[in-house]
C-alpha cells in the first residue's frame, strides 16, 4: 500500500496555535502523530511525506523516523533543512527529492510540497498532492466539487493521518 502524508511538523510547538490544532502540548501532538501513523501504516507500506516533517534538527527527526512504520520517501518542504545537514543519517529516507511523479492503479500522482495550479497529465487525470498550506478537509472537498484534482495530503486536511493511495482515487471518484 501507498500512503501521503504531509507537515506533522514534530516538536514545532507554535503551529499548535498558528493552524488551530486541537493539542495542549507538542508532546500530546507527537504522540497523536506517531500513533495516528502507525495505526494505519505497516512496516511494509511506502509512504510519501511532502514536506515540512520538523524543522528541529537532525537528532530529533531522527528519533522520530525510527518511530514511525513505513519505507519513508520526503519531498522536501520550506522547513525541511535537517535532511541536508552532516549528522542526518539520510538512509533513514528510501529516497529524497523536490517534486516527483508516480503512477499507482493507472492514476498518476503528481508529488509537491506547494500546490500547483496546473501540473503535468492535469487534464488527462493525473492528481496533484501537496501540502504546505495546513488546509481543513473542507479544501479538499471545494476542489473537487470544482472539478479541480488537487489533494491536500497534509495532517490538518486528514484527521492527523496518512491518507492512502485508494483513498484519494475512490475520493475522486465520487461525484461532487
């Protein structure tokens, strides 16, 4: 299985207030985080984060990835400099990029950290995930009812979850 995630930003105390997340502590949101992630995520499972994982340093995304099931793959986000720091263990990601395209179930999936008002395949199917803006699940909803296949894979958008592959497709095919 494939799953998206998006700005979890651990130990970032400040976007509990910035973005209205319903924690007391960045410790409660690492917790929720982490088990929200695994409850859906195998050890077997790819998982795709577009950005913005934590902007604290390269131990303390260390501790974290090691928590968190998965084969992980970042797509670099704004806060996202640990990844490029001499004391970051990379192999701890499958693969590290900017933007990237991959096809799953004949979808193509168009991989940025920012929202792109038009991206490649655009008009013949293709849907393009993103994250950056901390958007509520009604973003989502809006694109689709407007014909528009951009998904916000970000924890604000998805219950401070992963979201799957399947999932995003079955969304999309589901009339507005």
């Amino acid at each position: 299985m494939i799953y998206f995630t998006a700005d979890p930003h651990f130990y970032h105390k400040n976007i509990i207030r910035s973005v209205n997340r319903p924690f007391d502590s960045e410790e409660q949101m690492n917790r929720t985080l982490i088990r929200r992630w695994n409850e859906r995520v195998s050890f077997d499972d790819e998982i795709y984060i577009l950005g913005d994982f934590t902007m604290k340093g390269p131990e303390l995304a260390s501790a974290i990835l090691y928590e968190l099931k998965g084969r992980k793959h970042l797509i670099r986000g704004n806060h996202d400099h640990f990844v490029n720091r001499q004391t970051f263990e990379r192999s701890l990601f499958a693969s590290v990029e900017d933007y990237l395209e991959i096809e799953y179930a004949n979808t193509w999936f168009i991989l940025s950290h920012y929202p792109m008002v038009e991206w490649n395949h655009s008009f013949r199917g293709s849907i393009m995930l993103h994250g950056h803006q901390h958007n509520g699940p009604d973003y989502n909803e809006r694109c689709r009812r407007e014909g528009i296949r951009r998904y916000d894979v970000g924890v604000d958008a998805n219950q401070m979850a992963p979201v799957s592959a399947e999932e995003i497709i079955r969304f999309f095919s589901v009339p507005a």
